[in-house]
C-alpha cells in the first residue's frame, strides 16, 4: 500500500556556488527554511501593498536588504 504525502510547493532558484557556500556558512542547520519562509511571507505582504513598485525596486537593486538594517538600527538608538 502506498501512501501518498500532501503536495508540498518549494521554491526553487539557481544561486551561484559561492552564494550557496555563504548560505551555507550562515544559517545553523535548520535555519534556512524559517527564515525563507519569513522572508516569503513579508514579500508577499509588501507586493500586496505596493505591487510591481516594489519588484521593480528590489530587480533594480534600488531597495536592499541593508535598508532594512538600517531601519532596524536607527529605530534601537
């Protein structure tokens, strides 16, 4: 008998081997899917509000993830 898994959605890109090395070095084992998940739910989130504004800016490397560090840090002064 087999039994079947419920379909599980995964996403997949292509990195390159020096950005899988460095993710690899970064995230404790079993880290990597919490936080990706988070991350995918935030841009869901934010491309809800403010649609391809916001893919476009992120594409155009006009928003990075260090603006958001920076929001982080000068909200803890």
């Amino acid at each position: 008998m087999v039994t079947e898994r419920p379909y599980r959605p995964r996403l997949s890109v292509e990195i390159t081997e020096e950005q899988a090395k460095a993710l690899q070095a970064l995230f404790p084992w079993g880290l990597k899917n919490a936080f990706f998940q988070a991350i995918v739910d935030d841009v869901i989130e934010i491309g809800k509000k403010h649609g391809h504004t916001f893919l476009a800016a992120v594409i155009a490397r006009k928003l990075k993830a260090g603006d958001f560090v920076k929001e982080l840090q000068d909200g803890n002064d």
